[in-house]
C-alpha cells in the first residue's frame, strides 16, 4: 500500500509525521502548480468547485508516482465535501486509474468505523502504537501553525524582503528529506530559531486584515494567488483563524480547552447565523465578528466559485460590516481568476484601509488638540 493524499498549504506536513511513525510508504503531492489544475479541469464536471478539481489534479499526479491508496477526510451536513469521495472515485475510474478511497468522517460520525478504516490505513499496528503516532503528528501540527503564526507576524516587518520566506522554504526542503515526527520537530525548532535572528522594523506601523473564508481556498496558497505573501510584501499584518491545526483540535483531538474557546468564537455570530448550514460558513461570520471586535482594519473573505455555503456568508457579510463599522472584500476564485486583477483589488483595499486609518488618526488628533 502507498498512500497518497490532498494537497492544503503545509498539511502533509503532520500527515508526513503521522505515516512516517507508523511506517506506512507515502507519495506527497507534488507542489499545486497550472499541470494540476489543468489535470481537474480536463477530468472533472465545468460546474464542480474549484478545491476538487485542483485534488482530482493532486491524485493522478500522486498516481502516476506509484500511489494506489487515497486517504481524505470526511465532512457532514450541506456542502459539496460530503460527496467528494465517491465522486472523486468515479472519476479517477473513468480516467482509468482503479485506486483505494479511505474516507476518515470525524468520530462523531462513527467511532468504530473511524478506527477500522485507520486500522486499514496503518497496516493493522496496535491501539498503542497508532494512538502514540497520532500524538506526534498532533504535535507536528501544532508547531508547524505556531511556525506560521510567526511567518505571518514577521513578514510584514522585516528589513531585508525575502528573508522569511527563504526560512520558510529551507524548511520545507528539509522537512521532505527528513523521516520520523522527531526529525520533523526538529526541524521546526530550528526554522523558528532562524526567524528569530530576522532584522525587524519594530516601529512599523502595519494594517491588520483577517482572513475569513472556506478552508481550503484560505489555506492553500496556489488557489488563493498566495494572499498571505502579497499582503505581507505590502507591509499587511495577517491574521487567519481558520487553520489545519484548529480543525484538528475541534474535530479530531479532544482539546477541550480549544473547543470551548472554538464554541465562545461561534457565539459570536448568534445575531446573524446561529447553526452550521455546511462547509465553514458559520465561523466565516463568527470569525469576521471577531476580527471586527479586536480591532483589525479590514477583513478579507475568500470562497471558492459556486461554494453554496460562503454564498450564504457573503450575503451576511455586507450587514455585519455596517454595523461594525469594517471594510469587508469577498474574493471569488476558480480556473478563471486572473492574479493581475486579483492583485489590483488587494492593493485597491489595503489603499482603502490604510487612508481610512489617516483618516481616524486625524480626527482623534483634532479632539485632542480641541480638548
């Protein structure tokens, strides 16, 4: 058996450390680029959303490399996610590729398939030893959102443009080579370490905008014109709640302290939405409230074409931004978006945003010189 899987940002990371610890053989995607997409565009329906054409791209690329076993997540309620399995099956049969699908639905769904299907994954290793790898992997997580996490609070202020990303890429290149959580925890301290010894212009002053959105087309940086980037090299503070590492903590592992944090988050949007209506719709507008109510500069929502649910957020979005006095910008992406205009609006808001903050630094300064 060798596994292959989605591509999403840094995910096969701690998918990595996870097969790695229980000796299962892997084929990492490739690196998203136009070949995979055009891949899904030629295999899948005109109409299908864009995350699954460009993962119908990741597996025949994965394929191709040796790959005979797919493993996803699994996902319940109204969005297009729930069917991507079995659609995804008969297209890659069409194509002529007869390959496994392993589905993992989160443990609500069904605990005692859950860890069948694990089992079928894991070569049959014992609760001990696929519980002890899963807890690495867990970890593996977690450092690579805090690696981030630094990424994006660096970016913006750093002297010398490209250093952060330099770091971040020796990373990744190490992070491929190496075996085993340990090795890849590792690799984290030391990439965290580097970016510590970043020269840094403390004394900025950045925009701060949150990403809101639907989670792949947040966190995989092909789909989204790589926003992070751009709105750091523009000297933007970027802050994203939605988050591999979160989504595991809510559905997989029982972090009790995360989802009682996660459940104060969705309260939030009571006002507005107050039930999960599928995909991530009710923590784009708790996540969009939240960011309002912490005192960012605008928030920035990214949906893939057709994504049912962020219509549904979109549509909220306007009001919210109202009545809590934000800028909010929608960015609609699939085969057809160009990044030339997509940079224009980019720049076009953070313009926006920036004469905005003049403008609010001015008048506090007038009422102080009147008092």
């Amino acid at each position: 058996m060798v596994i292959t899987f989605p591509h999403m940002g840094k995910m096969y990371i701690p998918v990595k450390a996870l097969f790695d610890e229980l000796g299962v053989d892997i084929i990492i995607p490739p690196k998203i680029n136009k070949d995979t997409l055009d891949i899904g565009l030629k295999s899948c329906p005109e109409m299908a959303c864009l995350p699954l054409k460009v993962t119908i791209g990741n597996y025949v690329e994965s394929i191709k490399r040796g790959a005979d076993t797919i493993v996803l997540s699994g996902s319940c309620g109204p969005c297009r996610f729930g069917y991507y399995g079995v659609i995804q099956k008969e297209i890659l049969k069409d194509l002529g590729y007869d390959v496994d699908i392993v589905i993992l639905d989160p443990p609500r769904e069904g605990l005692r398939e859950l860890i069948d299907r694990l089992k079928k994954i894991s070569g049959n290793c014992s609760l001990y030893s696929g519980l002890a790898a899963l807890s690495k992997a867990f970890k593996v997580s977690e450092g690579v959102e805090e690696l981030l996490e630094l990424v994006l609070k660096q970016r913006c202020k750093e002297i010398n443009k490209g250093d952060t990303d330099d770091i971040l890429s020796r990373f990744e290149e190490k992070v491929r080579k190496v075996k085993g959580a340990n090795k890849i925890l590792d690799c984290i301290q030391d990439a965290k370490g580097e970016l510590s010894k970043v020269r840094l212009d403390s004394k900025k002053k950045t925009i701060k905008i949150g990403l809101v959105g639907e989670i792949y087309t947040i966190i995989e940086p092909f789909v989204n014109f790589d926003i992070e980037k751009k709105l750091g090299d523009m000297g933007v503070e970027v802050h994203r709640e939605m988050s591999v590492d979160n989504w595991v903590k809510y559905h997989l592992f029982p972090d009790i302290k995360f989802r009682r944090k996660q459940k104060r988050t969705l309260k939030y949007a009571k006002d507005y939405l107050d039930l999960c209506i599928g995909g991530h719709a009710w923590e784009t507008i708790a996540h969009a409230l939240y960011y309002a109510r912490k005192g960012m500069d605008g928030i920035i929502q990214i949906m893939p074409f057709g994504c049912m649910p962020e219509i549904v957020a979109e549509s909220i979005l306007p009001t919210l931004a109202k009545n809590e006095n934000i800028p909010v910008m929608t960015l609609v992406v699939d085969e057809l978006t160009g990044e030339a205009g997509y940079q224009t609006r980019l720049e076009a808001f953070v313009d926006l945003l920036q004469l905005e903050r003049s403008r609010k630094e001015n008048e506090f300064g007038e009422a102080l010189s009147w008092n």
